[in-house]
C-alpha cells in the first residue's frame, strides 16, 4: 500500500493548491457567507475549474472527464479542506459522478457525464432523511404506477440542493422503513412537478437543503442500478463519499495547525513569543503526529478504493472516524491556543472549526464508522 503521493501527484497537488490560494482563499468564503450570495459558489470559478479538468477528476475519459482517481479526488478534497473553497465538489465531482458511473445506464451517463465534466450541470445526492445519518433507515417511498414509479418523502441535509439541476433520490421500493434491503435509488429532475427544495442554513455557511418529494411522477428509465438494489450503490458512494471528506478534514486540520502555529511563533507575551513556552511546544508537537496520521489513513483509503482492495470499506470507514477525531482536536487546540481572538468571528482559524463540525456529522460521524468498522471486521 502506497502512502504517499506519486511524482504525478505531486505535481497536481501543487498545481491545486496554487490555484485555490490564488483563486479562491478564505476570505472569499467569508464574503459569500456574509453577502448571503444566493448560489452559494462562483459559477464563473466551477466553470474554471471544469477547464482544467477538476469536476470530471472521477469520469473516464470516454465521458470527457480525466479519468482520474480516488486517490486525485483526495487532493482536491485535501485543497478544498485547506482553502475552505464552498464550489460542489463533494455533491457533483464526488457523489454525483459516482452515483451515475457505478449505476446508470450507457444511455444515461452519456447525456449526465460530459455536461458534469464540463461544469454545467449540479448533481446533489438526497439520501439522509433524520438528524442523525442512517443509510438504510429510509421512509421516502417509490410507488409503481405501472409506466414509471411516484415518489413521496422528505430529504435533509441535501448538499447544493438548491442548484442542483438532477437530485439522485435513494427511496424504498419495498421492505420496512428499517429493512437493509428493498432501497432504489432514483435519478430525478429538480424542477420536476412536485418537487420542493428549501435552502437552508449550517454554521459553516455551505449548501445545504431539505428536499420534499410530493407524487413526483418518473420513468422506469431513472433507476440507476437495479430495481430494490440501491444498496449495491450506497456502499459505494458512502465509501468514496467517506474518503472525500476525510480528506477534507486532513486539509482543515493542516491549515489550522499551520495557521496556529504561525501564531505561536508571532504572538507575544510577558516579552517572549508564546511558542517558546514548553508546554505549548508539547501540545503542537501532539497535534502534528495526529495530523500525520490522517494524512496516512486517508490515502490508505484512497489507494483501497483506487485498487478495490476486498477491505476497501474498513478502511474508508477507518479514515472517516480517525479524520472526524483527528480535526475535532486540532480545530479545538486552535481555537484555545489563539486565546480570546479565535473566539470571534472576525479570526478565520473559527471556520475551520465550523467547517470541521458540519464535514464530521455528514455521511456518518465518527461514532458511526467505529461502529461500521467493527460490523465490518466481525464484532
């Protein structure tokens, strides 16, 4: 297993991480934040980034996409962590494309897959329905009407919800509300008849909505995989999905601990720089070995996917937890060893924190993949 970053890589990672800073630093989150931008991004920005080829990083190449993968999708997700950029990588490059690569048709990936990879068109994937992420605890219903299937249900914490031109719907077609199996996911129009989107507000200031599903009418042609199979297609998009975002808690915990330590190089106090006291010497050095490590099982999770390693699920869920672990504490050792300052939100080192709050509780916090990670290796 590979953990560290290929000559090809590299290149890319730097070449990312130039552009973000130059393009799209911290401050321009604020500012979309704090104008109450109604997109929420910079359409001009994502279709620049689709020149260079970051929206199709996960389309093959026979799509127009560059036919990248985890392991690239992670660099992006590691930049997107450090800068803060609010563009939907996660709801389109990642869920999106995946969701339609893995499960639709030939028919349908060529009418999705190059407008994705171009940057003209959102996808954001409607799957939790609670407070609490539960991927198989779905009561959204899809009901045969013998051409097509009506949908009725409710969906929340919908990343992007509210540009998104396609929803992929995962509803059940059979079984209990609780039941693992009998769960299809659906490929439907946003601005279908019945479909109701409300945007709504997370501390960080990023895309989100809740989406409501009344009598929707769609075609038997909008299954993406098979019927009563949706979760041949979860497992996958939940462990690509949980990859991405470790990832990007790696790059919000790298740039918070950089960014404080800086500060404690800067700060003075009693004459002295504050870095120069021990104890805060000790903590920083604690925070950097964590740091390494979800450096270390976020591309292990990423190379697993990349070369479908038969434990591929383990360790994404490994990566997950130990992510969510790891940026709790950097963003929480930030905030204190700023002082008062980092308390306002007039001090970036606060949005990491916001940002590191809302990426753990998606796709499952890291009480959920402990628990999925002992499931998976027979406890």
């Amino acid at each position: 297993m590979r953990l560290c970053l290929s000559e090809e890589q590299e290149l890319i990672a730097q070449s990312v991480r130039t552009y973000f800073a130059r393009e799209s630093p911290v401050g321009r989150m604020r500012q979309i934040r704090d104008g109450r931008d109604a997109t929420g991004f910079s359409r001009p920005l994502w279709k620049a980034m689709a020149g260079l080829g970051w929206p199709g990083m996960a389309v093959s190449e026979q799509f127009g996409g560059s036919g990248f993968g985890s392991s690239e999708l992670g660099i992006i997700a590691e930049q997107c962590g450090r800068s803060l950029a609010p563009e939907p990588f996660f709801s389109t490059a990642l869920l999106g494309a995946s969701a339609i690569s893995v499960g639709a048709s030939q028919a349908q990936q060529t009418a999705i897959l190059p407008a994705l990879a171009r940057g003209e068109l959102i996808l954001s994937l409607a799957w939790q329905e609670s407070a609490r992420f539960h991927p198989t605890r779905i009561a959204t219903t899809a009901v045969s009407d013998g051409s097509g299937f009506r949908l009725h249900g409710e969906k929340r914490f919908v990343p992007d919800a509210h540009v998104a031109d396609q929803l992929v719907v995962v509803a059940r077609t059979m079984g209990d509300p609780d039941a693992p199996t009998g769960l299809t996911v659906f490929l439907v129009d946003a601005r279908a008849p019945g479909v109701s989107i409300t945007r709504t507000s997370q501390i960080d200031g990023r895309n989100s909505g809740i989406v409501r599903l009344t009598d929707v009418s769609t075609g038997g042609d909008s299954i993406l995989g098979a019927l009563h199979g949706g979760a041949e297609v979860l497992d996958h998009l939940l462990d690509r999905g949980s990859a991405f975002l470790a990832s990007e808690l790696v790059g919000i915990s790298l740039e918070a601990f950089d960014r404080t330590l800086r500060y404690l190089k800067d700060r003075e106090q009693f004459g002295v720089r504050i870095g120069s006291f021990q104890a805060l010497q000790h903590r920083a050095a604690r925070l950097f070995c964590e740091c390494e490590m979800a450096v270390s099982v976020a591309r292990a999770a990423h190379w697993a996917l990349d070369h479908q390693s038969s434990d591929r699920s383990l360790i994404a869920s490994a990566a997950k937890a130990k992510c969510c672990e790891v940026a709790a504490q950097v963003t929480n050792e930030s905030i204190q060893m700023h002082g008062g300052i980092g308390m306002t939100d007039d001090h970036d080192i606060g949005l990491y924190l916001k940002r590191a709050r809302v990426i753990s509780s998606m796709l499952g916090d890291q009480y959920f993949h402990r628990a999925r990670f002992a499931a998976l290796s027979g406890f």
